[in-house]
C-alpha cells in the first residue's frame, strides 16, 4: 500500500508508526502532565501514585483492546466503529457519542491551560485563539498535524527534563498535607489521572489514515502508553516529593511551583512554555480523533451528514472541523478546568467500557487474553462512577440527551421507511 492510498471513504493512509506514536504521546503528555495532578492530590494525597497506577492498568487494559480491535476494522471513528460492529448499532452510538462528549471537554481543557500559563489575566480569550490556531493547522492536512505535533512534543520533553532537574533539589522536606485512607479517596485520583492516559485512543481513531494498521497500530500503542507511564511516573514522584500533596492539591501550575521551590526559581518560565506546547499537542491530537470520529458517526447517519464531508484537496473533514471549534470556544468562555477533566474522563471511560465489551467478542485468534477486557471494562465503570459527582452528573445528562435524540431521529426515520 502506497503513502497515498485512499480507503475508499475520501480518507488516505499517510500516517507511519513515528507519527502514530508523536500523536498518541502527545495527546497524553499534554492531557494532564501539566494540570491533572492538583486535583488527584485533593482526592488521595499521598496515595495519588496509587491511584496512578490504577489509572496505568486501566489504560493499559484498554489500550490492549483497542489496538486489537483496530487491526481487526481499521476505519475511522474508533470505539464507535467497534461497537457497531461487534455489538450493534445502539452500543456503537453511546461510545461514539461518549468520546465525542468527553473529548469535546478535553478540547476545552487543554485550550484553558494554554491560556491559563500563557496570560492568565486573559486565559479564556488566549484558549479561544488557541482553539482557532490548532484548528486550522488540522484543517491542513493529517500529515502536517503530525509533525506539528512531532515539534510539540519534542518541545515538551525538553521543558520536562528542565523542569525536573531544577526542581528535584528541593525534594525531601515537602509540607506533611492530608492523606485519604479510603480506597474511594484512591479511585477518585485514578479516575482523574485516567484522563492523561487517554491520548492513545487517537491513534486507534485514525486507523483509517495509517499505513498498515496491522503492523503499526499495535506498535504504536505500546510505545506512547509505555512511554507516557515512565514520563507521568517520574513527574509524579517529583511533584509530590518537592510540594507534598496539601500545597500540590492547591496549585494551578504545579509544575512551575515546583520549580518555584528549587535553587534557580527563575526557570519557572520554561514550565509554562511547556504547558503551552504540550497542551497545544494534545489539543491537534485531540481535534483529530473527535472530528474522524464525527465522520464516521455521520457516515452512518447518527450525526448529522454534512459532518461526514471530506475536503477534496486536504482529505480532512472540514464540517465537523467547525463544528467542533465552535462547541470548544463555547465551552472556554462558559467552563472551569476541573469540571470539563472530570466531564471528559466520565466520557471517555464510558467509550472504553464499550470497547472492551466489543473486543470480549472477537474471533480466539484475534482478541485479546479475556481477563483484559473484563479487568478493563470493570476498571472504566468503577472509575467512571467514583468521579466527583458534579462531573458524573453534568456528563451523563449530555450523554442522554444524545441517546434520547438518537432514539427520536430512529424512530422518525423508521416511519418515514
């Protein structure tokens, strides 16, 4: 198969394992590295790792699941497709529309951390700019996303390893802070902390744009999971040892106080910039997967049709594109940062949930062992009940609103048959 095969649905086959791996990590590194940790210390304190790791097996799980249902129907639209498939039309609406809800949040997200480091004084007009920016860049094309994000990611690793290096000194006499005991205290980080893991779903939503998905998706999920485990394990252990969980649950910019804390306090400028070009990464990945997911939702008319259109020149679905920088910019001017985390996570766990039931179902020589998609199924629904409540409520009323809406659109189109 050449660089430029088409699918056959106006989509083409562009993307190596190098850029499948620079899309997955940089959705996850800029997911949550720079954010998620104040408000899984508020929830665990101390036993934030813990929950960690929960949220690393969780990812895991569904990551296994995926990327074997990805090989099996390399199409756009991810879990949606899956579950259409091995599960049937209604279970395929609630995770598509679960990651179209969830993500939409995780636009909204990373948009206000870009504008909460950039200017905070200005935070919601800077994340509007943001949003218009990515947008654009991934109205030019899938390939150019890529190294778009390529750049990104390099920059944030980069900022990273500074951040570290000037903050870990002062490790060790960190305030003593409040601990939760409870396993809940524990599975509330975990639930929260599951949505810096959730980048990899990208390149299982792209499968319709990766050059032999049967080699490289696998390849390319193990690589970003793996390498955003060591990387959030790593942050995670400085962030708690330099700050202790009290004054890391109270943090904004976690990261930079870290720094803050260390011998060279000045260097706090470059934890900023690496918020900003980590949370511009995750955003281009995160425009990518909820745009091809859209796609495919209106190719099978459960969104509306003009979403499922293609640019004839860029091969990107322009519609949905806008469609989605409008929802986003809405969502900035209206929303707060751990509400659309929490919103986001609810989603996306429910979507998982849907995929490991889809991938229980494939054929013995193509599925995962079955113990991984039942641990990871139970582990999304646990987690996705155990968020903060605001979140859980918020995000399960617009889900049902889909559902409900779908329910009409099918009845309506079955009298009209």
């Amino acid at each position: 198969m050449t660089a430029a095969a088409t699918t056959g649905g106006g989509l083409v086959r562009r993307l190596t394992t190098r850029d499948a791996v620079a899309i997955g990590l940089g959705s996850m590194l800029g997911a949550g590295v720079f954010a998620v940790w104040a408000p899984a210390a508020a929830a665990a304190g101390w036993w934030l790792l813990l929950g960690l790791a929960v949220a690393a097996v969780a990812a895991w799980c569904n990551a296994t699941s995926t990327a074997a249902l990805a090989v099996a129907l390399p199409v756009s639209g991810g879990a949606y497709a899956f579950g259409r498939d091995r599960l049937g039309a209604g279970w395929g609406f609630l995770a598509g529309w679960a990651f179209v809800v969830g993500k939409t949040a995780s636009c909204a997200a990373m948009a206000l951390t870009v504008g909460s480091y950039l200017w905070p004084e200005q935070a919601r007009a800077v994340a509007v700019g943001a949003v218009l920016l990515v947008v654009a860049v991934d109205g030019a094309g899938i390939t150019r996303t890529a190294r778009a994000t390529r750049v990104l990611l390099a920059l944030t690793l980069t900022a990273l390893t500074v951040v570290l290096g000037a903050s870990l000194p002062a490790a060790g006499s960190p305030d003593g802070g409040t601990t939760a005991e409870a396993p809940a205290g524990v599975l509330t980080a975990a639930g929260l902390l599951f949505f810096a893991f959730a980048g990899y779903a990208r390149i299982a939503t792209l499968a319709e744009e990766v050059r032999e998905p049967a080699r490289t998706i696998p390849r390319a999920v193990t690589a970003a999971l793996g390498s955003a485990v060591v990387v959030y394990t790593v942050v995670g252990v400085a962030v708690l040892a330099v700050l202790g969980p009290q004054r890391l649950a109270g943090s904004t910019a976690p990261l930079a106080d870290a720094v803050r804390a260390g011998p060279v306090p000045g260097l706090a400028w470059v934890a900023a910039a690496g918020a900003v070009t980590a949370a511009c990464g995750a955003l281009l990945g995160l425009v990518a997967g909820v745009t091809r997911t859209a796609l495919a939702m209106a190719r099978n008319h459960d969104l509306p049709a003009p979403l499922a259109r293609v640019h004839p020149v860029r091969s990107t679905p322009v519609v949905g594109e806008l469609v989605l920088a409008v929802a986003v910019c809405a969502l900035v001017l209206i929303g707060d940062l751990t509400a659309v985390v929490g919103a986001s996570s609810f989603g996306v766990l429910l979507y998982y949930a849907v995929a490991n039931a889809a991938a229980w179902t494939l054929p013995a020589g193509a599925r995962p062992p079955r113990v991984v998609p039942l641990l990871g199924g139970v582990l999304c629904l646990v987690l996705a009940a155990l968020l903060p409540p605001t979140s859980v409520v918020t995000a399960a009323a617009v889900l049902t609103a889909g559902l409900l809406g779908r329910a009409v659109a099918v009845h309506r189109r079955g009298l009209r048959s």
